[in-house]
C-alpha cells in the first residue's frame, strides 16, 4: 500500500435517516423519507428508517466502535427536522441536544466531525410547500444551517451544506425512486438550481456565523460512451452535463453547462446574483464514488436521452449489482482537478454492499468474513493514491459506511457496513473489513 500523509483524515459516513430512528422522539418533526416509506410500493419490503440502527440510543457504543477501529474522522448528518421540525421557525432543543451529546461523545474520543447538514431528509411541512422545487425552501435552508451553527459551531470544524445534490434531484424529483417520489424528468430542473441556492445561501450563513471549512458533497461518475459511435459519444456528454456539470459548473465557474442536448435552453428561475452566490470560494469539496457510468444513444433519435445508466460491462459487480471499477476513481479525481479549480478533496464516501452473512451464533466472538469488500476497499484506496500522485490534493478517505443501516428504497436488503447490524437485537459486530480498515490506519499512522 502506498503511504499517506500523517495527516490523512481515515473515516466512515453516516446519515441521520439511514440510521438513528427515534422518529417520533424529542418533538422530532416528520420527514419526506417517513411519508415515503409509508406510501406502499416505494421501499423494498416496506421497509422504514423508523427504528434504523438504533443509533439515536446507541450513539455512545457506535462513537466506541469508531476509536476502536482508529478512526480519526466522522461524516453524520443532522436530521432537519429533528432540530427543526416544520422546517422553519425557531429551533426544537431536545433535537440539537442529541447533535451535542454526539459532538462530544466524538471529541473525547479525538475524532474529528464532519458535518453534513441535510442529507436528503426534508421537513415534510416544506415539502407540502413545493420541497425543493420552491425558492423558498433554499433561504429555510440557511436559517436552518445558521442553527446549527449557533449550537455546535464551537465545536465543529467542517460544515458540508448537503449530500449529493444530484441525486436528491435526479431520484426523488425526476425519477421518483426516492422520496419525495416526483417523476418529472427534466421539469426536475428547479430543484437542482434551488439545490444549489441552498448551497449558496447556507454557505453565505455559516460564514457569517464564523464557520472556516465549508465544504459541499456531490456523488460523481467518469461517464462512458457505449461505444466510439459519434451517437453514443454525444449521449455520455450530455450525460456528463447532467450528472457532474450541472452541480459543479455553478460552484466552481458561476455559470450553468450547456444541457440543450436534453431539450433546455435554459436553467429556469434563476435571478441575478444567485450564481454569485453559488460559486463562493469553498474551503473543501466531498466526491462520494461508487462506479462509473456506461451512457448509449437513444435507439430512435426522437427518444428522450437517457436519463440513467446502461451498465458497465466485463467488470466483477458488487452484490448491489454495481460494477467494480477502482481506477474509475483516479480518472474521475484527474479529470475535476483538470476541470475546475477545485479546493483540498474529500473521499466523502466510498463503498460497496455485499450479502455478508450473519455471524456465526455457536462461535465466541465471531466476525463476519467480508473478503469481496475488503479488497473493493484496498483497490479504492490505491486508487486514491495514484490521483495523488497525479497531482490532486486528496486529503482524506470516508468508507460509506460505518454500519449497515437503511438503504433507501432498498430498506435493509442493502449491507454497506464496516460493521454488522442484526436488525432484531442491534448487536453490532465488526466484519473484517473493519479490522482491515483498522490495521490500515495503524499502519498509516
Ligand atoms: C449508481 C451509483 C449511485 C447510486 C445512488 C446507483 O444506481 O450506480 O453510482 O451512487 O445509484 O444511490
Ligand atoms: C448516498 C448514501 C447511500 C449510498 C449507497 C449515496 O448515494 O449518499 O446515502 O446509502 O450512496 O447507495
């Protein structure tokens, strides 16, 4: 394994809904994902994040488990409505004391916090009020992102406005598979821009408030062709327009990409001064990777270009059936780092999910053997390595994720944890990957 500086942040991520449950507790508002794992049909199963990990009770034992693997770094998310119910007005107290509870937990433990204010877990109230395909909701967002701050900014160094913009827009507003299940296509475009206005706005309210880190995570994928047909070539830049461009052009260069291969001329709503306020200077960018994106042609040029990916083909998959593509990463980091003027990077996740098995009851202590993941993440970090050689200021790697915990529209059929969750009794139980990870970290340190 190639060396890493001292300094190297080696963590895991989380998010509020995947994990905490404790969904009616503590004046705890309700979120767009609880009324969308109510809607039959929407999750696997029907599945909810109701109960999740348990982690809301159980932060303390999870905080344990992260200094026991060495951990130097934790990417959680604050559920908004925990802290603020409806999504405005004042702040519900009892919510920002379990964020406080956990701040401190991780300090006594040197770890340190990266926070990501919203992690696709709306209030419900502003859904009701258009969600993020009102204007509104993005200056709710920086009120809310300054209450935060006013709380747990003493303790918390790096702020990250919110996770993966693209697929909040794409997956719950174009193509309705997450909540809050809106399937309008490119008529989704409002959402991306008020996404970003969010952005914009709650970074101008953090800085106001003092903070020095600010950081915004995007999940991104090295788009490519189905073939060399020129027809193919200029679906996967169209493509690319749509899932990297469209998030970093205006926070990197102010202006919006060219998406008219998608029928746009022009991204609407936008108003004087919001991309001023989109592209301020940051201070950290979070690139979550899972695999690169295979993109043809539509068969009839009338088609609408695709919206989603054809498959990467000839590559082992994981048992997500996501294709394992590691030097994917390397070229994804080279071609940002050769695009925009991009801030110090973040691996703010990176993972895979496997059907790892349970462990095994008649053994004292078993693990749960983990091979396939151990060597997806061995392969990742390597190929981190090599982009740092190439030049990009990578300084720091998150395993998505700490805990097996609730997969979206996948409810738990999805395990993507480091640690093992039996979702009956909530015992927790380091897979060896964990112990991977941990010897890797001793070994960087
Ligand atoms: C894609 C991943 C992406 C995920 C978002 C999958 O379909 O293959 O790249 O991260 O959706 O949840
Ligand atoms: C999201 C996570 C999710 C992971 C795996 C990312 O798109 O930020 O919440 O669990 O990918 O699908």
């Amino acid at each position: 394994m190639p060396r890493f500086p001292a300094d190297f942040l080696w963590g895991t991520a989380t998010a509020a809904y995947q994990i905490e449950g404790a969904v009616d507790e503590d004046g705890r508002g309700r979120s767009t994902w609880d009324t969308f794992c109510a809607e039959p049909g929407r999750v696997r199963d029907g599945h909810t994040g109701a109960v999740a990990c348990d982690h809301y009770h159980r932060y303390r034992e999870d905080v344990a488990l992260m200094a026991e693997l060495g951990l130097n770094a934790y990417r959680f998310s604050v559920s908004w409505p925990r802290v603020q119910p409806g999504g405005s007005g004042g702040p519900n107290t009892k919510g920002l004391d379990f964020y406080d509870r956990l701040t401190d937990e991780l300090a006594a433990r040197g770890i340190t916090p990266f926070l990501t204010l919203h992690h696709w877990d709306l209030p419900q109230e502003l859904e009701d009020t258009g969600g993020w395909l009102a204007r509104d909701t993005a200056y709710r967002f920086a009120d809310y992102a300054e209450i935060v701050h006013t709380r747990l900014g003493d303790r918390v160094a790096h702020w990250t406005t919110l996770n993966e913009p693209f697929v909040q827009m794409a997956f719950g507003y174009a193509l309705g598979v997450h909540a809050p299940g809106k399937a309008l296509l490119m008529d989704a475009l409002p959402a991306a821009h008020h996404l970003l206005l969010g952005h914009g706005l709650g970074t101008a309210a953090l800085r106001a408030a003092g903070a020095s880190h600010i950081l915004l995570t995007n999940n991104h994928t090295p788009v490519r062709p189905a073939s060399a047909d020129p027809a193919d070539t200029a679906a996967a830049d169209a493509y690319d327009a749509l899932h990297n461009r469209l998030f970093l052009d205006p926070v990197f260069l102010g202006r919006y990409p060219d998406l008219t291969a998608y029928g746009v001329s022009e991204v609407p709503g936008v108003s004087e001064d919001d991309l001023d306020l989109i592209s301020a200077p940051l201070d950290g960018f979070g690139v979550n990777y899972y695999n690169p994106t295979r993109i043809a042609a539509p068969e009839s040029p009338d088609a609408a270009l695709p919206f989603t990916d054809a498959g990467i083909t000839g590559v082992p998959r994981t048992g997500f059936d996501w294709p394992v593509v590691p030097e994917g990463l390397t070229e994804l980091l080279i071609d940002l780092n050769a695009r925009y003027p991009l801030p110090p990077v973040y691996i703010t996740e990176n993972g895979c999910a496997y059907p790892d098995p349970a462990p095994d009851p008649d053994i004292p202590n078993a693990t749960v053997p983990d091979p396939e993941r151990i060597a997806y993440l061995d392969a990742h970090i390597r190929a981190v390595a090599s982009a740092r050689t190439a030049g990009v200021d990578v300084r720091g790697y998150l395993v998505w994720s700490l805990l097996d915990n609730f997969e979206w529209a996948e409810g738990y059929h999805q395990r993507f944890g480091l640690i093992h969750v039996d979702f009956t009794t909530q015992k927790r139980t380091p897979k060896t990957s964990a112990l991977w990870y941990q010897a890797h970290i001793a070994a960087m340190s």
